[in-house]
C-alpha cells in the first residue's frame, strides 16, 4: 500500500491548516492538498446588523490585518451611504484611511519578513527546528531580530494614531473617517525619538531589502529554484497603471505578462471571477469566469501587484522595482519565493508613502464625511498586504445587511498554494525512503512564501467532510471513516 504523509499543524501562518500528502506503492507523488480545517462564518453572522456596524464587525475575522478588512468594509458602505467608489472621499478622508492602511502594510509584511519567513533564509529549510524561530534570530542577529519588532510597532503606531486602536479600531466610517490626525501624532511619526521616526523606517526598510540581495545572490538555490510554475495575476492598479494598494482597477495577466483582464470596474467584479467549492476543503476555489475552473485561477499578493503593475509612483521603491523587472526580463515572475523580494519592496514604498502623506496638512483639517443618494448594494475592493480583498453587501430598507460576501486574499491564492504544495512535496519526497522533518518544513516553506491568512479564508458555503482515523497501539490503521 502506499503511504500518507501529514503535516498538522502548518507552522508560521496565522490561522490553522494541514497538508496531506499520498505516495503511491513506488514511492512517487500521487496527491497533495492543503487543507483549511477552521470555519468562520462571518457572511452569516453580520446579516441582520444595521451596515454601519460592518467595517468593525468584520475586522473580528483577524488580529493580524483587520485594518484591511475594516477599509474594505467602509469601502462597500461608501457606496451604499452615496460617498463615491473610492476617489469620492473628501481629501481628509481619504487620506487618513491610506495611511492607516499603509501603516498596516507595513506592520503586516514586516511581521512576516522577519518573524516568519527569516527564519528558514537565516538557518535553512532543513535547519535545527529549536532554532528557527524569532528567538533563534534573536540570538543569531540581534540587530535584524530589533529592526524587525521596531519597524512593526512603527505600523501599529501609524493605525493608533488613524483608527484610534492598534487592533480593530473605529476610524473609517461610511462616507469618510471619525478624526483627524492630530498635530502631537503627526510629530511624533515624522520626528520622534530613534528609532521610531519615519526616516530611520525608511533607512531600514532599504537595509532589509540590501539583506535579501546579498542572501539572493548566495541562495539562487532557494530564492529562484526552490519553486518555479506558470500562474495568472490579479490586482488593483490606479487607472494609469501604478501600484496602488487602496483604490483602482482589476488587472490580470497572464504567465508571460498578457492582460487577460483589462482594468476593469470593480463594482463588476463578479462578471469576471466566479468560485468553486471543493469537498476537502473549508475554503473556495477562485477563477476568471471566461477562462474557466481548470485554468483560470491566479495568484495574488505582493508579487502579483509587480507583475501587474507598470511602475510605483515613490522614488526609492521605483528604483527597486526596476531592479525586480529587470531581473525577470520584463515579464512577471513565477516564483513563489520571490514574494519575499516583493513584500521587502512593498515595506519601502508603504514607509515612502507614509512619510508622503505624514506631511499633508489635509490629515490635520477639513471635513471628514461626504454622503449622497442612497443605494442598496456596495462593492468595496482594496489590496490587503496578502492580495486583493473583495467586500461586497447588500441591504434592505430597514437599514440591515441582508447578504455579505467576502472573498479574502489568501482564499484567491488558495489554488496556487496548492500548486506550490505539490512541486515542492513532488521534488522533496519522490522515491525517498524516510520523510524527515526537513522535507515537512520545506512544504510549509512554499506555503509560507504567500503569507496566508488562514483564519480570514473560510466562506461559509465551503464544504469539508469530517474524518475519524482509528489507529491501534502500534500506530497502525485499522478504521476510517469519513462524513460529508
């Protein structure tokens, strides 16, 4: 008989997954799934709600990027309340909630770089397990293991100062923001004590990046070579075709860099990209409706934002993506561990863009709410640090949400981290005789390069079936039984 391999839990990701891997009788790869084994029903849960109290209900779905889910809601409701798509907010309004989602792009990448993804560069996918973690880091390289706590508390000051709490504040409302910047808040991003000043972010944020180079250049092994397959991409640009991570157009191209959606509204978004549900798993299947389920899935997150992207409109953070485009030849990417270089790139454009919006007089006065004529169904769309979020509500006359759907980052990659999955197990464990933990670590490697947010993933019309394995005292199976 062939073999089974688990691995539960997958280890350096928020929320709960597993991975179930089966060899056949000559020891080749026959199946490779992640599966995400936690429910969160949170489209049931807000339906009956007045809307208003969406953007801080949903942010619930998660402690590390509840900003995003909280900016896609009050997105939506902009909609509903008359406020616009996007581009409608007062200047103040707008501007207040860029920079508290910047301040979460940059907290949130700088946890994963450092925290999570360090580890397995600095000691090797087949390194001591006691030893790769943020402790291990600590003590190999105290100075890396300070920036990376230093810089993330940064993100979490920029979000106190914005949405009034670290986690699951109150600042974006329908039709704009609840306060403005205030003048101490203000100094003390720009100018306060070292470190916790923008220009010391920014310096680190280019000494990460000067790490990665000097690691890449020794590790082609690992950054280019590790995994390597075709995939679509998908994200917001603004309408001139530059990275933006609050508002613009659904872009996608394909594995040589062709659009295959061209910058479309949207408020459509569901003419184009439908879902599939799968039996082992909590959560969806997306795809581009005219390309159908088989192929028609794509990748997202920060490496899908440079492969779509046609420039970044920050000097420092432009330069290295030219260095990114340059490397590739001009065309997109296909390798998953390159989402780290583009994550390093995205930290630097977020502190550029903080410091940018830090020196506007706009966040300090003006109005901070615009509403107009009513509407009972909103979209809101923006770029979490994960990938492209979709929010999308509809209410009733009394003012209560009567259906919500969410499509969240990690599930639009859910696809592509299975794709990773199988190469990864496929190359590592083909003919082997003895699964050792290297080889377990290095599959959550290729699941940890998307930096998945499992907890945010699950739909509630996801389907999983239930199974119970019966072992003996020798750990040999002697029952199973599954439920749908």
């Amino acid at each position: 008989m062939g073999q089974k391999i688990t691995i539960e839990p997958v280890t350096r990701v928020e929320g709960h997954g597993k991975v179930t891997i089966h060899l056949d009788n000559e020891g080749n790869i026959a199946q490779t799934r992640l599966h995400i084994v936690e429910f969160r029903g949170f489209e049931r849960f807000v339906q009956g709600r007045p809307y208003w109290e969406a953007p801080v209900l949903v942010q619930r779905l998660c402690g590390i990027c509840p900003v995003s889910h909280h900016l896609a809601a009050a997105k939506a409701l902009d909609v509903i309340v008359g406020a616009g798509t996007g581009d409608g907010l007062t200047p103040t309004g707008e501007k207040m909630r860029r920079l508290m989602h910047y301040g979460q792009f940059f907290q949130s990448h700088t946890l994963h770089f450092f925290h999570l993804a360090a580890p397995d560069l600095l000691f090797g996918i087949d390194g001591d397990p006691l030893k790769r973690n943020i402790i291990g880091i600590a003590l190999e390289n105290k100075e890396l293991a300070v920036q990376g706590v230093m810089m993330r508390k940064y993100g979490q000051e920029v979000i106190r100062a914005t949405a009034g709490k670290k986690i699951h504040g109150t600042g974006a409302i329908p039709g704009g923001i609840n306060k403005h910047l205030s003048e101490e808040d203000k100094e003390y991003l720009l100018n306060g004590d070292d470190p916790i000043n923008i220009a010391k972010m920014i310096d680190w944020s280019q000494a990460a990046l000067e790490f990665f180079h000097d690691y890449h250049k020794k590790n082609k092994d690992i950054i280019d070579e590790f995994i390597d397959f075709p995939s679509s991409y998908l994200s917001l640009v603004r309408k001139d075709g530059a990275l933006d991570i609050y508002h613009g157009v659904l872009r996608a191209v394909d594995p040589e860099g062709k659009k295959i959606l061209h910058d479309v509204d949207y408020q459509e978004y569901y003419k184009y990209i439908d879902e599939e549900v799968r039996s082992w798993s909590y959560m969806k299947f997306p795809y581009l409706k005219e390309i159908g389920t088989k192929t028609g899935w794509y990748s997202v997150g920060p490496l899908a934002r440079l492969n779509t992207a046609d420039f970044i409109d920050t000097p420092l953070a432009q330069k290295e993506f030219e260095k990114f485009k340059a490397y590739n030849n001009g065309k997109p990417s296909n390798k998953p561990m390159h989402y780290h270089w583009a994550r390093l790139i995205e930290i630097l454009h977020a502190a550029e863009k903080m410091k940018e919006l830090l020196n506007d007089p706009d966040l300090l006065e003006g109005e901070l709410v615009i509403k107009g004529n009513k509407s009972y169904e909103g979209v809101g769309l923006l770029e979490a640090p994960r990938g492209t979020l979709f929010h999308h509500y509809k209410i009733n006359d009394n003012d209560q949400i009567e259906m919500a759907n969410l499509i969240v980052s990690t599930t639009n990659n859910n696809q592509p981290m299975n794709e990773a999955v199988n190469q990864v197990a496929t190359k590592m464990m083909t003919g082997k005789q003895k699964i050792t933990e290297g080889m377990m670590n290095a599959v959550e490697v290729a699941i940890r390069a998307y930096d998945p947010c499992l907890s945010c993933a699950t739909h509630a019309l996801g389907q999983m079936p239930l199974e119970i394995t019966l072992l003996d005292q020798n750990n040999k199976v002697i029952d199973n039984k599954t439920s749908v």
